[in-house]
C-alpha cells in the first residue's frame, strides 16, 4: 500500500517483521506477501454509473487522499496522529499462519478431563444402529477428529466408507428414548420382554440408548444402542463436548476453518502441500479467473523454500499463506482505512477509529477509551499494546458483529418492550407442525415440534384424533401421513424444549376432532404432562386486554374452542380451520376429496385449559367489532384472508390490534408450500401459520422478522397497527416515506453455482417486500468471471412509503445464458433492524445455513423523502 507523505523526505519509523522478512513501515497492514503490483483478477473498470449517488470514499491517488482525508464536522484541518518518535520494531505473522490449528484434540478437547473420553470414542466402538422394529445394524462409530465427523464404518462391500455426520452439523444428543424410533421400538421391545421371546437383536434398554440429532433444521436422527450404559455416557458425554468445541471453533475461527476445507479440498493428494496443478484447481474452486502465466507467477513468488513432492516444487502451509494473501486484494476496504489512518504511517490511532465510528457510522457515544478497546479486541499484532490499529485489524473489525449490517443488539438481545397485550405482537408460528414433508403422505414426527421450537416458533398445531389404544393421536387425518401420540409430543416435544431458546409463551393450537372420552383423556395429559407449565387461570369476565408475553413467561397456552358453560355442549359453529372440511385421500383415485364433519360434543373438561386464546368463527369484520370479547382469536383461511385484505385493510388493522388473529395455508398446499406471510404482517395478523419444514423465502422473511427482538417468537408490531401514529393503508401519504440508499462497493468468497459450474459472474438485486406499493426491485451490473473478490462500487436507490413493515432483502445471483439466474445466496433485513454507514451483508441459503465467509462490503445511508 502507497503511504500518503511522498516528497517529505522522512524515513519510516517502523519496520515490520514477518516469517523472518521486514516490510516496509507504510504496509504493517497490507494483506499481501510478496504482493506484486499487478491485478490478480480480471475486473471490469467498475464506474459508477452517472444517476447513482455519491457514497463518503477514500481516493486511490495519493494527491485525491489528501483531499479526502477525514475532516472535523468544524472544518479544521484532519488531524494526523502519527507517533512523535519511533514505534518499537512489531514481530507480525500473516493472520491465517496457524489456519491449519484449527482441528486435533489440542484445539477441540478444551477440558483436560475430556482427554480421556474423546479418545475412547475416537478410538470408537461397536454400536447398533436403530432404524425400526426389527431393523437393527451392528456398525463400528468413531469420530474423526482431524475432520470433525462422526463416522460410522458399514461392512457392506458398495459402501465400505460409510457414512459421516459433520460435527458441525449436530444439533445435540439426547440420551435414552427421546425420538420418533425409540418410543416405537421401545414399545415393541417392552413387549417382547414381557413375553420371554427369544431373539437376535439385544433387548432395548434405556439407559444404552442415545440419540444424534443432526441435518437441515435438527430433523434427522441418527439412533444408536451402546452395550453398556458406560459406554452410552462416554458418547453422549464426549460427543456433546466436541459439538460444542467445534461449534466455538467456527465462532471464534470462522475465516480460518473456511481456509483449512479450502486448502484441504485442493490437497488432492493429501500430502499437505500443494502443487501448480493444485493450486490452479484452488483458484477456480476460490472464483477467480487468472491467466496460467500469472498463476505461476503468484506461485513461484510463494515458493520461497523450493520443496518438492513427487518431483513437482509445492507450497508448504506457510507458502500456501503467502501465495493466498497475493490473491486476497480488497481495494474497498483499503480505500476506507487509508481514509482515516494516519497518511505517515498508515496505522491508525484510538482516536482516527473515534472520528471513524463517528463520522460514518452514527456511534456518537463512542470516545478515545472505547476505541481503544475496540483495537485491543480486533487487533492481532502488538501494535494494539501502543494503541495502534492496523489494515488487518480495521478488516477483522469490519467483519465482526458490530458491523453486520442486522443491527446486532436487535438479533442478539430481547430488547422490545414485552408487556403489551399479546395482540401487539407478531407470534412466531407453524402450519401442521407435526409433518416433517409432504401434506397427504409426509411422516408425522415430534422432530416437528422440536425443531420448531428451537428455531424460535411460538404457536404449534396439534391435529387430534382419537387414537385406537384410548389416547389422543396426531396427524393429518384421512390422509396417508403416519400417526404420533400426543403423549409423545407432550413429553418428549413440548415439555423437553418449549422454553429453551425463548421464555415467552408457547400456544399450542388445537384442532380438535376428538370424542368426548378422548377429549377428557387430552386435557389429563396436558395437565399430568405439562403441570405448572401450563396456563390454567379462568379469563375474567370483564377482561378488557389480553394479557402480555411478559406475563406469560414460562407458560402454555391452549388455543381452541370451549363450551360457554359446565355441560357437555355440541359446537354448532361451522369451524373455518378445516375443521368441517377434512381433506382425504379417496382409496380408489387418490383424488383429493372433501366431506362433511358431523359436529361433536365439546367436553365440559376443555375450560380448565382453554383462556385467553379462545377460537371464535370468524363471519365479518362488522359482526366480530359487535361480538367478539378480546380473548377471541379466528382462524382465516389463506384465500379469504386475501380477499380481506385487498378490499379492507383498513378494518383488518383495526381488528388485529384487539384481536389475535391466525392466517393458515389454503388446503391444495399439499406440497407443504407456504403464503406470502408480509402482506398480512403488513395489516397486523399476529399468526401467519408456515410449513416450518419447508426450505423457501416464505420461511426466510419469516426468520428475518423474528431475528430482529432475539429470536423471541415476538415481535413488537409498529404503532401505525396499534393505533398509536396514524395510518390508512389505503391512503399513504409521504409522512413516514424514507430514502435508502446501498452502495454496493465489493463482494468476498461468493459461493459457486451449483448450475453452472464455472465461476460466477455475480450481481445484486435489492427488493423491497411489504405494503403493495412499496415492492420494487434493483440491481447492479455484472462483474465477469470474478467470484473471489469482485469490485462494484454502485449505488442503488430505494423509497420506502411504509418503512414500518417493510423487509430489505439482498439477492445475490449469477448471471447465467443457459437457465435462470442461480441464487447464490440471500440476506433479509426489517427496515428498523437496518444499520447505517460501511457493514457487511452476511449472506444464507434458503435453509438458513450461513455461507460465510461469503459476504457483500456496502455502505448504507437513510433519509427523509
């Protein structure tokens, strides 16, 4: 990198010492070794087009630096805090020398006295493996420590490796019988115990019993029985710590894990080093096209130990470093630091990160002290101990929480106001959440609810049937899905994990095709099961509001319908939540049919526990405005819903701030689909019900919205729903209209196309989803061939009427001539959740998994219209 005083006749002050070479002063924070001056990739000269807006950028000429240095908002001169006198030589190692440390029991077994048992399971052991009643497998697990995988060894010739779990990838392990398999197993084993039958298969006994809860969404299980319960307890003791050392691991190491599958994936040979032919195969799988001649270039400057492997020269670890630091050129980033580092030597002070933080990020409480703490955390060498911050520091801030461009504090703390009546929120919730896939002949699993529940999801569905042993049973009724028991759900879904990952109140919504008996024997369950877990106070009869989540802390609340009085009591209302309209599958055609439910009884039982979320029919707004009490809560159907929507929106946001209200998919879903769920946010429906299991933007908006009060369940809806600002959706005035503008400056590590196969040629589109006249859309140009590092430098401009219930969401594709344009990956924002200033887009898959280190440099600016 240039220094800034050319002409001035001075020397630097410090050298910088890396693997045995000093670098000049004016670089301590380049990231290159050996850095040439040539570009590594081939870039379009990216200018920005004439209509877009200007963003606050460093200059790349050193006469334009000094013209944009950073100013005092009093128009004196930019201080430049350039030390007096000399700084201390700095012994600095290139930040990802060690990236290979990043596995092996030194890293993962962080408690000495889990030596032990992580050997013995490294070692491994004989272990059946339970997929049903007589399917039983003996195999060998082991876990692989150097790949971080559980590994379980078949004999069978095709498939002599096995298979293997990413520890990455397990959600957790549960001892005894905890899943769908075991609790059928289980029974049939408890059978054959009581009649003395012999068999091959060893008898199931609890406490040998464990289960591996991994994959998309923690919803495949992996069931295995130990030969003791010794050896069951150094699994689940072991594996449980390595999952969470790995998982740490990615956390605190993230970038430098991302590196080691890099390096590893081109050590074809698995020799630990890597050749020219290696390293051309890494450039294409790191998205970047360069010349052969160039490639070795880069190579040969990286290969300054001449080692050879196999007769070919190859880069060691070290030289591996070197060789991708030449590659790794962020002009963006460099531009910015050097905007406000000192133009003497390149470094920045405490109080250079201060004028930073203020200037271009908004942070106007932010002092000398606490910059200097923030260069003590993001700072690697020990420069930091002199309160100094270098480029490579200045980027390992950028890429931390602080700068995501999701407001941190919202994703990461309950920072809402959570004692407002539970209609002023939107709640979580799932469609059929029993149902692992398909509508009509999915499994019916309490993996649903677990998995819901652990997402954040705040209202379940239980589909009850009456069950042929005298107990409730769940699934889709009349169709070919398989049956769980709602004793099953209660104590292994719902009483297990309800409140793990929110303390805010579960409801569970009832749709209730019992008998009389069965429904009695339901609320005996819930109560035995739940206990005080379970909301039971009667509703007064004066009650004017809901109550609030706050209130509800720790507890579950029935959602369904109730006789008005102590008798058995027939439900004359024709129920609009499919209730009196089952779907099934006819056994002749496998057409989907309808019939009429004959109404049942409602057992006098249901008011112990049905309260404060009591379901009403829903006819009109006009009649619910006359007659609904405040604890009345209707369930919609997706189609009426939107015809509502479209003709009264006005009187949809009058009902919802009083009334909690349901939105569920139309019944032809039977792909398990989902509703757009921002239209109904849009006018105040607290519950739009999602197919949890599904992989689609629906879900993704979904976890965008709740992700902005700590992954809660709740979420505070905005007082233009509540009443409290004026608003008519029909008649939108500039009054709340603001003015968003995103330069998309660069882009790192965008993953591949799995369509295309070549290096992606990648663009941004910007949408807006939320109020109808607020949807739009934008996009940059394309940078060819360039998936590493690519350079935009473009702003795109959005105006947003109702910014209150509106989603910024970031698409990143590559352009394709052969198919649609793949997504690469996606990143969803609410309006109130977005950060100013220079930040980082974090980009996910559809399944929510994050892709980092793949990630969008922009800077964002918010306005009035």
């Amino acid at each position: 990198m240039e220094g800034n005083d050319s002409g001035s006749g001075e020397t630097d002050p410090v050298g910088l010492h890396i693997e045995g070479q000093i670098i000049p002063s004016h670089s301590p924070c380049d990231n290159s070794v050996n850095r040439t001056d040539e570009r590594p990739v081939e870039m379009d000269d990216n200018k920005t087009d004439s209509h877009h807006k200007d963003v606050p950028q460093a200059a790349d000429s050193k006469q334009d630096e000094k013209a944009a240095t950073t100013e005092p908002s009093d128009g004196s001169e930019k201080k430049d805090d350039a030390p007096e006198g000399p700084i201390a030589p700095v012994s600095i190692q290139p930040r990802f020398a060690n990236f290979l440390e990043t596995t092996g029991k030194k890293v993962l077994v962080r408690n000495i006295s889990m030596e032990d048992v992580v050997q013995k399971i490294h070692e491994g052991s004989a272990l059946w493996k339970v997929r049903g009643v007589n399917k039983w497998f003996q195999r060998h697990y082991k876990v692989d420590i150097d790949n971080m995988c559980l590994v379980g060894e078949s004999k069978k010739w095709w498939s002599p490796g096995g298979g293997s779990v990413p520890l990455v990838d397990i959600a957790e392990v549960r001892e005894g019988w905890k899943t769908d398999t075991f609790n059928k197993v289980s029974t049939h084993s408890e059978k054959i115990k009581e009649k003395g039958a012999a068999t091959d298969e060893p008898l199931l006994e609890e406490n040998k019993c464990f289960s591996v809860i991994h994959g998309p969404g923690g919803r495949e299980t992996l069931d295995l029985v130990a030969s003791s319960e010794e050896e069951r307890d150094a699994w689940v003791t072991g594996l449980s710590h390595l999952i969470q050392s790995v998982k740490s691991l990615y956390e605190e190491k993230q970038y430098d894990v991302w590196l080691r599958e890099q390096f590893n994936e081109a050590d074809k040979d698995n020799n630990g080093s890597l050749n020219f032919d290696e390293c051309s195969a890494l450039l294409k799988q790191l998205n970047i096209k360069m010349d052969k001649s160039h490639a070795k270039k880069l190579f040969n400057q990286a290969n300054t130990n001449k080692q050879k492997r196999d007769g070919e020269q190859v880069l060691e670890v070290g030289e591996f470093v070197a060789f991708y630091h030449a590659l790794l050129k962020m002009p963006e980033v460099e531009r910015v630091y050097k905007e406000s580092a000192s133009e003497k030597t390149q470094l920045m002070s405490a109080a250079q990160l201060c004028t930073f933080l203020q200037k271009y990020q908004g942070l106007a409480d932010m002092d000398e002290a606490k910059a200097g703490n923030i260069i003590l955390k993001y700072e690697a060498s020990n420069l930091k101990d002199q309160g100094y911050m270098t480029q490579d520091g200045f980027y390992h801030m950028l890429q931390s929480d602080m700068f995501n461009i999701y407001n941190f504090d919202h994703e990461s703390h309950i920072h809402q106001d959570m004692n407002q009546p539970l209609s002023h929120y939107y709640i979580s919730s799932s469609h059929n959440t029993y149902l692992t896939g398909h509508q009509l002949a999915g499994e019916s699993s309490v993996e649903g609810y677990i998995s819901a529940l652990k997402r954040g999801c705040r209202l379940l569905e239980l589909d009850l049937w009456d069950g042929d042993d005298g107990e409730p049973i769940i699934y889709h009724g009349h169709t070919l899905t398989t049956k769980i028991t709602l004793a099953d759900v209660l104590k292994d879904g719902i009483k297990a994990y309800a409140f793990e990952t929110s303390p805010y109140p579960v409801i569970l919504s009832i749709e209730n095709h019992l008998s009389l008996e069965q429904q009695r024997v339901m609320v005996k369950l819930m109560q035995d099961i739940l206990g005080d877990m379970l909301a039971t106070d009667p509703v007064p009869e004066d009650i004017g509001a809901v109550p609030s989540p706050e209130s509800l802390k720790n507890k579950v609340i029935v959602r369904g319908k109730k006789p008005k009085g102590s008798e058995i009591e027939e439900d004359d209302e024709d129920d609009d939540d499919d209730q009196d309209k089952i779907d099934y599958i006819d056994s002749d055609d496998g057409a989907s049919q309808s019939k009429k439910k004959p109404h049942k009884p409602l057992a006098p039982e249901l008011t112990q526990v049905v309260n404060v979320c009591e379901g009403k029919k829903f006819i009109s707004f006009q009649d619910a405005f006359e007659s609904y009490k405040c604890v009345h809560t209707p369930s919609i159907g997706e189609t009426k819903a939107f015809g509502l929507f479209e003709s009264s929106p006005h009187d949809f946001v009058k009902f919802t701030e009083r009334h909690v209200t349901k939105i569920y998919p139309h019944g032809t879903r039977a792909d398990s689909s989902n509703l757009k769920p921002y239209p109904f946010w849009s006018v105040g429906c607290q519950i739009v019900a999602l197919n949890m299991q599904t992989e689609d933007k629906a879900n993704f908006y979904n976890d965008a919205l709740f992700r902005s009060n700590g992954n809660c369940g709740y979420v505070l809806k905005p007082d233009i729903l509540l009443k409290k600002e004026p608003y008519n959706p029909l008649e939108l005035s500039d009054r709340y209209t603001k003015i968003v503008r995103v330069t998309i400056l660069s882009g790192q590590h965008l993953p591949n196309s799995a369509k295309k196969g070549d290096i992606v040629d990648p663009y941004v589109q910007l949408k807006v989803r939320g109020h109808p006249l607020d949807k739009q859309k934008q996009r940059t140009k394309v940078v060819k061939n360039n998936g590493f590092n690519p350079v935009w430098n473009e702003t795109l401009e959005l105006t947003i009427k109702v910014p209150q219930v509106s989603l910024i969401y970031f698409s990143l594709r590559d352009e394709s001539s052969y198919a649609r344009d793949p997504v690469l990956g996606l990143c969803c924002i609410p309006f109130d959740s977005l950060s100013e200033g220079y930040r980082y887009v974090h980009f996910r898959d559809l399944a929510g998994k994050n892709l980092a280190p793949s990630a969008l440099f922009v800077h964002v600016s918010i306005g009035d219209n």
